[in-house]
C-alpha cells in the first residue's frame, strides 16, 4: 500500500513539476488564450494521473484483483 501511495505522490509531483517547467519556461509570456489551454490540458492530464494512480492504491488497499 505504501508503494502504491508513494507512486501517487510522486506522479502527481513529476507531472506537475514538468508542467510549472513548461510554462515558466515556454508559456509564461504567450497570448491568454495559449496559457488557458495549457492549464486546461494540465488539469485533464493531473485528473487522469490522479485517477489510475489512485485505482491501483484502491485496488491493494481493498485486495482487489488486477484487471
């Protein structure tokens, strides 16, 4: 369970620690409609890492079976 925690926390981390790269670095003076977009994919992409990540802690916390 704690490494399936520890996945969580660290996707979650890494995802966000190359999203806040990219847009310091390559966002942060385009136009506000670029950087809307962005922080929308941003957010869809977070959600879909916090989902799956999240089934797998469920999943041995709960001793499920794999799918």
């Amino acid at each position: 369970m704690r490494r399936a925690t520890l996945h969580l926390v660290l996707g979650v981390a890494v995802l966000d620690t190359v999203a806040m790269l990219g847009y310091y670095f390559l966002i942060a003076h385009a136009e506000p409609r670029t950087k809307m977009l962005f922080t929308a994919i941003w957010t869809v992409l977070t959600v879909i890492v916090v989902m799956t990540l999240l089934r797998r802690v469920r999943k041995v916390r709960y001793g499920l079976p794999p799918r």
